[in-house]
C-alpha cells in the first residue's frame, strides 16, 4: 500500500445515483475508489452495486472503509496535483483511490 502524489489534472463525475466506495484515513480524509483490476483471463470481478463488494478489501491499519449512493452529482478535480492511494498484492486485485 502506497500514499503518494501524483501530477496530473483529471476530473472524475460520479452521477446521482451512483455507489462509490470510500477508505477514510484516520484524520477523517476521504479516498474514493477510481479504478479497480480486472484479470481478463479469470474475470471475477465484484458487483459494484452491491454495498459488500469490497467489505472484505484490505486497507491500511485505522483506515474504514464506507459505500454510499450519492444523492447529487460529485466531481473531484486533482488541479494538476493528485493524493492517491494505491493497493496491490499477490492475492487480491490492485485497487487505486483518490483523496476526495
């Protein structure tokens, strides 16, 4: 697991109505899950939709980790400077989440 920055000037909507997924560090920042590996050979990949898909995910220690369906449109912009958390390992998918 790895918390970095990252230069880049993207923007991410999320629509209404639309599950997001969030890890929330222990001072209370909150990273929404962007991007998630997919294995094309042995595709398994969770339902998004369902609010246990990644109950189970590792995170780092003290982290929590939320889902939620957003009522309104969210937009997070990095303005040329983005805080991602990354998560790989051997037994699981990588996982990548931006700091909100």
């Amino acid at each position: 697991m790895v918390l970095g920055q990252v230069m880049r000037d993207t923007r991410f909507c999320y629509p209404p109505g639309a599950r997001v997924h969030e890890l929330t560090d222990p001072q209370g920042n909150v990273h929404i899950l962007f991007a998630y590996e997919v294995d094309s050979f042995d595709f398994a990949s969770p339902d998004f939709q369902d609010a246990n898909a990644l109950l189970d995910y590792p995170r780092p220690a003290g982290w929590s980790y939320s889902t939620r369906i957003l009522n309104a449109e969210l937009v997070i912009g990095s303005g040329g400077i983005a805080s991602v958390l990354s998560i790989q390992g051997p037994v699981f998918p990588t996982s990548t989440w931006e700091k909100r």
